[in-house]
C-alpha cells in the first residue's frame, strides 16, 4: 500500500489526532465517506441531455428569407 507500513501508519494517525482532535474525527470520517458516496453516485448517473426547443428570434428568420 504506497510502501507504507504499520509504523508509518500509526505516525500519521497520531499526527492526525493531534491536528484535528479525537472529538472531530468521527466528523470528518463521515464527510470524507459522505463525498465519497456522492462523487460515486455522480459517476454511475446518465449525463443528462437537454432536449428543450431552442426558440428561433423573428430577426434570424428574416434575414434567412
């Protein structure tokens, strides 16, 4: 995994708990997994396709006459 280990891990996860709290990171844990959902489910919908008329203005349809 990137050639990380366990004590590089547990480095990180410390540095992570001093930055941000252990009160917080349930939070951030949740909008990390929250956006994560929503980026997925964006990627798997349809693009949608815009199939209203375009409306033709009467100077265009004169000058094409």
């Amino acid at each position: 995994m990137f050639g990380l280990g366990l004590p590089e891990l547990v480095i990180i996860l410390v540095i992570v708990i001093v930055l941000f709290g252990a009160k917080r990171l349930p939070e951030i844990a949740g909008g990390i997994g929250k956006s994560i959902k929503n980026f997925k489910k964006e990627m798997n919908t349809p693009e949608e396709i815009d199939v209203t008329p375009k409306q033709a203005d009467d100077k265009t349809e004169i000058d094409k006459k």
